[in-house]
C-alpha cells in the first residue's frame, strides 16, 4: 500500500523518450506538483550565460546552482518554467541552452549542489518529477517508479516531428546519431548514470502514442496504490 502522506512518483528515461510529456499530462491529471528536472540544469545555463559565467567554473556555477528559484506552472496545454518570477520557457529550450546544460550537468559539484533544490520539491500534495536520476538518486524513498524508453528511431522520429511543429529544420539521421550519442553518455557516465530504479516499473513506449502510454501508467499507478 502507498504511503499517501508522502506522494512522489519517479519518471526516468532516456533522452526523448516522452517522459517530460508523460510527466506533465500526470501530474495535471492527478492535481500534483510538478519537477522537470532537466530544466534545472538548463536553467542553470541560462543564469550562467546571462552572467557571463564559463561552463567551466564549477565554483560558480554551484553557487548560482544553490540560489536557483525556479517554478514550474501548469496551464491547460503546456508547462510554464519561472525563474526569479520570470518567465524562461522559449530561452532555456534553445539548443545553445541546451549544449551548456548537458555540460555542466557532468560535474558532481553542480549536481550537489542541485539536489537540494530538486528535494525541496517534496509536498504534502504530490509530485511528480521527471529526469535520469529521480529514482537512483534523488528520491530513492519514491513510492512509485516509472522508467520510460523506447528505441532510437522511434525517438528521433518524435523529436524531429516537434522541431518540425517550431519551424526548425534538422536531419532526421542527426538526431538519431545525437540521441545515440547521448544515451551512450548517460549510461556510461561516472556520476548519475542513466538506468531504471530498483523495482521500477519499465515500459517501453516504442509501439505507443502519448495517451496509450499515460493510461498505462495511470493503471499501474491506481495498482499499486489500491492493492
């Protein structure tokens, strides 16, 4: 039976993999709160970029990464990221944000220095919080465990499909290579590596669209909190 005192539900996965989609359509379904891990460290790039700070100063970076005061605001189609009230969603979503996120998320010390924030999430009403280390590390005490994938085509398919959608045109066969790349790089890293949470529930969305996998979820979740 869950503890329903302290609500947390775990979304990892690969790059691309839908679960920040998943994660968000969750978390309105069920009234939570919401955590985009992701976009912490792409908000972090952003400050630092703004305060012409070096991907390489990690003592800095650490700093800024400690005083983060992000939001995160769900409205009817989409998730609004507020940083010191503002909003940020369009500026850390571009791709110069995104190759500085990735950076420095590699060192321990801005993911240390991250975590505190990431816990500080935790609420009486729920939270639903997605990345490549919620379950592993972050919250390990998490009640319910999801970790989503499908393969490389299908996912380069989907994000090439959402590029497409904002009028940015990009080679389908890049974006496999960079995902390949990329989960190559999360699997294998020293600090974090991507993979599924003990006793997570592992669902494979290759064959699913976007409603087919929340509903599969949605049942295991009602499952395992009213076994």
């Amino acid at each position: 039976m869950i503890n329903k005192e302290k609500k947390i539900i775990t979304i990892d996965g690969p790059t691309c993999s839908g679960k920040g989609t998943i994660s968000r359509l969750l978390a309105k379904r069920l009234g939570w709160s919401l955590l985009d891990s992701g976009a912490l460290y792409r908000a972090l790039a952003f400050l630092a970029k703004s305060n012409k700070i070096s991907p390489d100063d990690i003592d800095r970076l650490s700093l800024k990464a400690k005083e983060l005061q992000i939001k995160f605001v769900l409205d009817t189609d989409n998730e609004c990221i507020l940083l010191d009230n503002n909003d940020v969603t369009n500026e850390i979503r571009q791709q110069d944000c995104g190759i500085f996120a990735s950076k420095i998320s590699q060192y321990k010390e801005v993911r240390d220095a991250l975590y505190s924030v990431q816990r500080s999430f935790i609420c009486s009403q729920g939270l639903v919080a997605d990345g490549r280390d919620m379950g592993t590390i972050v919250f390990p005490e998490a009640q319910i465990k999801i970790f989503l994938e499908a393969n490389t085509e299908v996912r380069a398919a989907r994000r090439h499909k959402q590029l497409k959608e904002k009028g940015i045109n990009v080679s389908l066969p890049d974006l496999s290579r960079e995902i390949s790349e990329r989960d190559f790089s999360d699997i294998n890293r020293k600090i974090s590596p991507l993979r599924p949470a003990e006793g997570a529930y592992c669902l494979d969305s290759t064959k699913l669209n976007i409603d087919q996998t929340l509903e599969e979820i949605i049942s295991f979740i009602n499952n395992e909190f009213y076994r």
